[in-house]
C-alpha cells in the first residue's frame, strides 16, 4: 500500500513538473543576404546572395518552421523566398522601422501568436538586435554572436522567463 501511494505521488508530481515546462518558441534572426553593388537604394541579391539564401533553406531543412516573417525590402524577401517554398510557408511581412518601442511590439506579437514553435524574421541588421534584446537577450551576448555581415542568422530560444542566443553556422560565408 505504501509503495503504491508513493508511486502515486511520484507520478503525479513528475506529470506536474512535465506539465508546468515552459514552451520554448524559437526566433531564428537572418540579415538578408549580399546584394548586388548599385546605386539603387533597395538593390537585389548578387550571385554570392542568392547562394546564401538557398544555403538558408538548406540548413532549415530539418527544421519546423510555422512562420516567416521579412521587411518589405526586395533584399529581405529574395533571402527567404526559397526557405518559403521548400517550407511552403507564405511569407508574412511587418514594417520596418526605426521605432525601437514599434520593433518591439511587432516581435512580442510575433512571440505569442507562434509559441511553442518556431519562427524565422529577416530584416534590416540594425533591428534584429533590438528585437533580441527585447526577447530578453543582453546587449553583450547580442555583439558576440552577431556581427551584422550579410548572411547572419542568430536563433534565440525563448522560455517564460529566459531567452538564450547562438550564432548559426550556416556555411553563408564565401567559398574559398
């Protein structure tokens, strides 16, 4: 009687804890990729950028993506175009903007209309720290993981109270 009472206790204990888990979203953060030398303020991907963006697609493979988000920028959407269709998951777009309180509003809806799962935002480098520093990343990990190059990509997993940041090693630099 008392090892079943105690086995009991145990068990719904261990499926409590199993229960109270965080879901943990995951934001994989991508600069588009290196566009092609113009005076045209929002130019197209060059040779090197397109391969870099099939080599995003690529390394995601085996990744359930349920989003993908991308600024307006003819740069930012050619860097996921192939991602979207090897995923079939329609592009959504947002604004891109120099409001750092607009930057975070847009990820914090992005967060909770997709957690659990696992999203990937490509936009202009100068707010993919904002928004991971919203997401609760500090401004020192941000600098050592990301260096703002064409290519980049930064995942940040996302719980109830932590986020963590890593550098992806895509293989987005150029051949030798």
């Amino acid at each position: 009687m008392l090892k079943t009472t105690l086995f009991s206790v145990l068990l719904a204990a261990g499926m409590q804890a199993f229960a109270a888990e965080p879901e943990v979203t995951t934001v994989i953060f991508v600069n588009p990729a290196e566009v092609i030398e113009s005076p045209v303020t929002d130019p197209g991907l060059s040779a090197n950028g397109k391969e870099q963006a099939v080599n995003l697609s690529t390394s995601l493979q085996s990744t359930a993506v349920a989003a993908i988000y991308t600024t307006y920028l003819n740069r930012a959407v050619q860097t996921v175009e192939a991602l979207s269709k090897s995923k079939q998951v329609p592009l959504d777009y947002f604004r891109d903007t120099d409001d750092p309180e607009m930057i975070k509003s847009i990820i914090a809806a992005m967060v909770k209309k997709y957690k659990g799962k696992t999203i990937v935002i490509c936009g202009d480098a100068r707010n993919i720290p904002v928004m991971a520093k919203s997401l609760g990343i500090k401004t020192k990990d941000i600098k050592e993981v990301y260096d703002k190059t064409c290519g980049e990509a930064l995942m940040v997993k996302v719980g109830d109270r932590t986020a963590v940041a890593q550098k992806l090693n895509m293989n987005f630099q150029k051949k030798v």
